[in-house]
C-alpha cells in the first residue's frame, strides 16, 4: 500500500498552518507567537537563542518573531547582566493572558485534530511524528 506519506505530512502541514493563522489565536496571538509564550510560561527570563532551538528556528526567523511578540505587547527583551550582546525574553503580564487564552484554544484544536482516533492511535501518530526529531535532526545550514 502507498501511503505518500511525504505528499499527506505536507499538505496537511499547510492545511493546519493556513487554517490556524485565519483564525489567530485568542487575542489576536498567531501559532508561532504561542509557541513561544508556551516556551517562556516555562523558561520565563530565557536566552533568546535558547528559545530559537526549542522552537526550531533559525536566527532571522526568531528576530522576527521575538520583535512582533514585542511590539504586540507579549514579551520584553533584556540584555543578558553577564553578556550584554545577547538577550533574555521576559512575559509581559499581557503575555501570560494570552497564554491563558492559547491554551484554550489549543484543547479546541487537538480536539478537532484527534477527533474520530482512539487513544491508541494517537499514541501511535504522536510516536512517529517525534521520532522524525530524531531521524532527521536540525542542520546547521552553515555547517553544510
């Protein structure tokens, strides 16, 4: 059985990704912005580049959102007290409401997602999808 399994991981990528960013988050948080305050709920005062790696971003992309997070109000940027060149991310009180709010969101939307699967078969998908962590880790493109 051909199961494209490459072909249906994409598309339902793309799917899931232009569907959530319609409808942005409560509050007006968008995906990736709630990646990161989940990220700071837990790691609050985090080296800038610590969160780019647990998000799995380069550093553009991570410049770019921690500057719109910013300027929408969710998080503040320090220099680092021991190393003035580099940062630490700090939740704003706004932040944390809106993590309040995303998770929310997020139960509504693994629901849908898991919707019509039993348990086990979640288990299962959950399984494969970490293990492409493993199988295929982050390249360091200026290493390449």
């Amino acid at each position: 059985m051909d199961h494209r399994l490459v072909y249906l991981l994409n598309v339902g990528q793309r799917r899931l990704h232009r569907w959530s960013q319609a409808r942005t988050w409560a509050g007006g948080v968008t995906a990736a912005q709630a990646g990161l305050l989940f990220f700071l709920a837990k790691n609050d005062g985090a080296l800038t580049n610590e969160a780019a790696a647990a998000l799995d971003l380069k550093a553009p992309g991570m410049s770019g959102l921690v500057d719109r997070a910013e300027r929408a109000g969710l998080i503040e940027r320090h220099a680092d007290e021991s190393d003035r060149r580099v940062s630490r991310l700090w939740l704003t009180k706004e932040g944390r409401a809106a993590v309040k709010r995303s998770k929310a969101s997020l139960a509504d939307l693994n629901a849908r997602l898991t919707d019509g699967f039993t348990d086990a078969e979640i288990d299962i998908v959950a399984r494969w999808l970490t293990s492409l962590q493993d199988k295929f880790p982050a390249i360091d493109e200026d290493a390449a």
